[in-house]
C-alpha cells in the first residue's frame, strides 16, 4: 500500500507558486507509477502483454515506461 501526503508548507519550500505548476501531479505520478508496474509485473508474471491490458495501455507504452523506470522485467519470469 502507498500512502501520499501532501502538505501546504511542502510545495511552497520549493520555490515561487509559478515554479510549483504542475510539481503535485508530477510528485505524484514519480511516487506512484514505478510501484504500481512492479506490481502489476509480478502478478502477470513478467507478461508485458497481459500487464499492459491489466492497465490499459498499449504494450508499446508499458515498455517505454519500464524501460524509463528502468524496471527489471526479467526478475518476474517464471523459467
């Protein structure tokens, strides 16, 4: 389970409100979208293919991700 906690004082440290845009949603998805494809990776076992449609993206996509996150895949194959 991940818990996100998000407080006032926290974006305003990080500089002026014009630098913040778009800080929360990109603070979020980094903390977020790693676990979730690690996860969703081992329940398909690896399978790119049924992880992608688990997660509604197109295979292409997942593995631009994976490959961004630079998520090792192979730790999830059953051989």
């Amino acid at each position: 389970m991940i818990t996100i906690s998000i407080a006032d004082d926290e974006l305003r440290a990080r500089g002026t409100p014009e630098r913040n845009k778009g800080i929360l949603y990109k603070s979020i998805i980094e903390a977020v979208e790693k676990p979730l494809l690690e996860q969703i990776l081992e329940r398909t076992e690896g399978n790119q293919i049924k992880a992608a449609r688990m997660l509604g993206l197109n295979r292409n996509t997942l593995r631009a991700k994976i490959k961004k996150l630079n998520i090792n895949v192979e730790k999830w194959k059953i051989t």
